[in-house]
C-alpha cells in the first residue's frame, strides 16, 4: 500500500488517542506528563517509525525492481 493520504490519517489517528489525550488538555499547558502516558506515547511513536521504515523499505524495492 503507498497511499500517502492513509498513512497521514493513520498517523494523526493514532496521535489524537495517545498523544493528545489526557493528561494533555485542551490550551497552551503546561501539562504534567505521568509514567504511563510516556510510556503509551512512546511505544506508539515506536510503531509508527517501524511502520514508516517498513512502508519505505517496501517503496524502494518496489522503485528498483
């Protein structure tokens, strides 16, 4: 798949459910950030790299085949 429209929308889906969620509220903050919201944000901001490094991977096979 390199639907660049659908990996955007797929990446700020994720974000509004994990990044901007609570603790993270609505104005200019600051925010106190806890341990778990860390460590969501961070295993999603892990999958998301994998995903892209895969999706490219794919891109450039694909290109030079």
């Amino acid at each position: 798949m390199s639907d660049e429209s659908i990996w955007i929308e797929e990446s700020f889906q994720a974000a509004q459910a994990t990044v901007y969620a609570s603790p993270v509220g609505v104005g200019p903050g600051p925010f106190t950030l806890d341990e778990a919201y860390k460590t969501k944000a961070r295993a999603v901001a892990a999958q998301r790299v994998a995903l892209a490094g895969m999706r490219l991977a794919h891109l450039l096979n694909d290109a030079l085949q």
